[in-house]
C-alpha cells in the first residue's frame, strides 16, 4: 500500500492523486432524488431477473463505467441504482459530493473550504436518503494545484454542529459503510473528525496520517483510537494505519483497540523511519492479534540475530498468517543477501504471498529454490523488490524459471530480475511431455522482471521457452516503463509478451484468448 512524493516502497493504502473539484455532474444526479423512484417499472424476463439479482457480475459490469454514467444509472433504474452506488463511490476521491447535498460548498479566497448555510429539513432527507446507500468511501486530503493543504479543516470542524440539530446523538453518519479509507497529510486535528463516519457496519479501515511525533498530534491520534475502541459494535476484519506517529501511549491504545477486535484478519502499520519504529515493533509484534492471517510492518535491526528473532517473534505469534508483507531495513552491517537470509520465513509453510523489500539484491541458484518450494509449498506470490527503486531483488537464472515451476506448482505472481545470458531452448514436441513433466507455470499470470537485459536477437528464443512452459493466457509481463514508447529492453520485453500469446494460442490448437476482445 508509499506516499507519492516521498513514497515509501510498500504501500498498505493506495494514493492516486486526489482531485478535491466539485462534479456538478453527480451533484445534478444526487440532487434528483425522485428521479430514481421513478425507474422503469416494465418487468424484465426471469432470466435476466436472475442475472441482475446477482451484485458480483453486476459489480463486474459497472466496475467499467464512467462517474456519469453511474450517475445516471443509479438515478434512471431501480434494479441498477443500489449498485450503481457502490460502484460510483468507489471511483470517488471525496466525501465532499455527499457532504454537499448538506449545504453547497465553496472555495474561499484563502483556498478554504466552506459550507454556504445551514442544511434544511429537505437538504437533510436528501442526504439521509443517499448516505446509508454509501458502501465504500476514498477520501484524500492531497493538495492539488488549487487547494492548499488543510483546505478542509474549517467544513470537517463545522460539521458535527451543521448536522447536530437533526441527527441523533452519536448517529453514525453513514449507518452502512463497509470499507473507509482515509488520507490526511497535514492537519492531523481532522483524525478524530473520522469518527462521525465510523459505523458498526464497517468492516475494513484504511487511514494514511501524515503524523509528526508532537504531542498535539500523538493527542489527536490517540483521541481517534479512544472514539474506535469505545464502540463495542464494531467488529473491523481489516485495519491499516499509515504513519500515525509512534510512542508508548499511541503504542497502548493501539494495542487495546486490537485485542478488542476479535475478527480482525489483516491489520498493517508504516512507520515514519524518522521517527524510530524499533520501540514500536518492540511492542506490536510479540502483541499481535493471532488470528491475523495478513499482516504488514516494517522491521529494523542491527544484526542478523535480532533480524533473526524479530521474524521468528511475527511467526511464532501468527501461526494462521498466509500474506506477510515486510519492510526490512538494517541499521547495521550486515543485511540480507543470500537464501540464508530468507530462512527465517521458511518455519511458516502456510504462507501463499510473501512481499519484502530490502536493500540488496538476493540471488537464488537451483537448491536455493528447490528448499524455498519444500518449505513453502503454497506460494502464489513471490515478491522481493528493492527499496530505493522497487525494481526486483530478486536474481535468478532464465533456466530457473523450470525450478520455480516444479518447486511452486502454484505460483501466480513472480517479481524477479531475470538473467538471459543463457536461454535454454525450447524441448521439441516429442520431448515436450517429458522434458518439461512437473516443469509448468500454469497459473503464472504476472511475472514482473523490472529491468532485466534481453538482446533482441534473443527475443523469439525467450518467447519459445517461456511459452513452453505453458503459462497462464492470461500472462502479463510487467517490465520498467511499460506502457511507454521506448527502445531497448522495454521494447523487447513487449515483443517477448506478444509472440509467447501469440505461440500458446497456436500451441493450445487456435483457442481465443479468453482476454482478447473482437477488436484486437
């Protein structure tokens, strides 16, 4: 889940840049209120009942439409409207279009955001009427070329009092919420100004907080906790905080909030590495709630013996844990670089993903990987990036891919930086079954080999041995700048991504590639 900017390499929370510009658009739509009970009452055949009673495909469907489409779906049919909703609100960087329906909003001339009034008795049915229809809300606080950081302290600080003559005391304002996620990057006196929207329905919390080690702001931190901790209703199943600021008394209530939450499965913290997380691991990891089965942290150690016993402490305590994601930095001497310094993770062999970023590469040679498969017989996602780029740290030979296979039958993602010196050739058909026996990357969908060199007079070569591995058709190969019009390895990489479809569609008997659409 980093931050843009001064990103940090793993990222619990995800931060496109957030645009905080009204759409009159949805405002126009949200505004029609019986407009969408005005739908069309003409009933449709049993059959297409059935397929709109589904929300899954429904979700799939519109998950591919535009804000104004969304917009005007949720207003035009009854059968769409409620899903309409759920996906309109996932494209959306802001509670401010909700928020509006309260009492306009306007940039001041000090670039601060305001309400224009008071809301009315209608402009309050109006939001009752939308808000508990919101199922998933994204709220950014970046700053963008017209709005200043903490443009809006001054609506989020007004709002309790806007809405206090008509909601009920202590009335979540979104009673059906299920996911929230929240980025704050200055004014951190908006954390407990979260809490109004914290509903027991709520089921997954993501908070990006931008926290110095003040005591104001630990204060403000430590006041949202005590708000969270105090609903005995709410039962979070994920929760991740993103540099919150650390100390013991954060370190208590954070601690106190996950022993109460008794269903919580993935739970990930950042910590601002400015602000010495060491005292705060010291506390977390041998606290963890143990029925997580994710969890995300960074880890700083000075030697391979506390790298050592940190790891094992996360382990030992996470017994049910499948996805571990790490951020490993050494204050010290040495530091990770070879398969003995991933034997730590090897005493877990429930685990299916395994994300580190460290600050050497890490170079696996055939027995390496034959012990990783033992031990780890369920990987499906092998990722070891760097820190200072993301760029794969892990090396291996293009031959190895064949050790990968057979040492993860169910491998579907690989993050790896991928030595072409010597590509095998592909075994010919009547060797194929034998040669290649145990030795499919069926399930394979990303394999991801950053900056890996590749000749050009090597490209049909990679192409035939990677497709006769039998990848999944479904493969994409991500490299550094794809999607860009670029010489070298880019432009090679796309070609080898091309031919190995293009030679497993005529491999599998002229099959569509089920990703393929009629006008490819």
């Amino acid at each position: 889940m980093s931050h843009q900017g001064g990103l940090s390499p793993l990222r619990f929370t995800t931060a496109p840049k957030p645009r905080l510009i009204r759409a009159p658009h949805l405002n126009n739509a949200l505004s029609r209120k019986g407009s969408a009970r005005a739908s069309v009452n003409s009933r449709t055949s049993g059959a297409m009942h059935d397929i709109l009673a589904i929300y899954e495909i429904l979700i799939h469907i519109l998950s591919y439409s535009e804000k104004r489409d969304l917009a005007v779906a949720a207003r035009i049919s009854r059968a769409w409207s409620g899903v309409a909703l759920d996906c309109l609100w996932r494209k959306i960087d802001s509670i401010l279009p909700l928020l509006e329906t309260l009492s306009p909003i306007v940039m001041t001339d000090e670039h601060k955001c305001n309400f224009t009034g008071k809301p009315s008795h209608s402009s309050w049915e109006r939001f009752q009427y939308y808000a508990p229809r919101v199922r998933c809300v994204n709220h950014k606080d970046y700053p963008s070329h017209a709005i200043k950081y903490g443009a809006q302290s001054r609506l989020f600080a007004e709002l309790p009092t806007l809405v206090g003559p008509y909601r009920p005391e202590n009335e979540p304002l979104l009673p059906n919420v299920q996911a929230i996620g929240w980025t704050i990057a200055e004014d951190i006196a908006l954390v407990p100004r979260i809490l109004p929207f914290i509903s027991p329905s709520l089921k997954a919390l993501t908070l990006e907080i931008y926290a110095s080690d003040s005591e104001e702001d630990g204060d403000h931190v430590r006041q949202f906790l005590d708000g969270v901790t105090a609903s005995p209703e709410l039962e979070l199943e994920s929760f991740n905080i993103d540099k919150p600021g650390i100390g013991a008394k954060f370190m208590k209530r954070l601690l106190t909030f996950l022993e109460r939450q008794q269903n919580l499965k993935v739970f990930g913290m950042r910590c601002d590495p400015y602000l010495e997380p060491r005292a705060a691991q010291g506390m977390l990891f041998p606290n963890l709630p143990t029925g997580l089965r994710e969890f995300g942290a960074d880890v700083e150690f000075d030697d391979k013996n506390e790298y050592t016993a940190l790891i094992q402490t996360i382990l030992q305590r996470l017994t049910n844990i499948r996805v571990l994601k790490l951020v490993l930095t050494s204050l010290g001497s040495w530091d990770l670089s070879d398969f003995e310094s991933l034997s730590p993770f090897l005493q877990n062999p429930n685990l299916e993903e395994l994300t580190l970023y460290v600050s050497t590469a890490i170079q696996l040679n055939t027995s390496d990987i034959h012990a990783l498969g033992k031990a780890l017989p369920h990987m499906v996602r092998l990722n070891i990036r760097l820190h200072y780029n993301a760029r794969p740290a892990l090396i291996i030979q293009v031959t190895s891919l064949m050790d990968l296979a057979k040492a993860f039958p169910d491998l579907q993602s690989l993050t790896a930086h991928i030595s072409c010196a010597e590509i095998p050739l592909a075994p010919r058909p009547r060797d194929a079954k034998a040669e290649l026996e145990g030795s499919t990357l069926s399930k394979l969908r990303v394999l991801d080999v950053g900056r890996s060199s590749l000749l050009e007079k090597d490209v049909a070569r990679m192409a035939e041995f990677l497709a006769s591995l039998r990848l999944d058709p479904l493969l994409e190969i991500e490299y550094d700048g794809k999607g860009k019009e670029s010489e070298g390895s880019v432009r090679l990489w796309r070609d080898v991504e091309a031919m190995v479809k293009l030679l497993q569609r005529s491999n599998s008997g002229g099959k569509p590639d089920p990703d393929r659409t009629p006008n490819d």
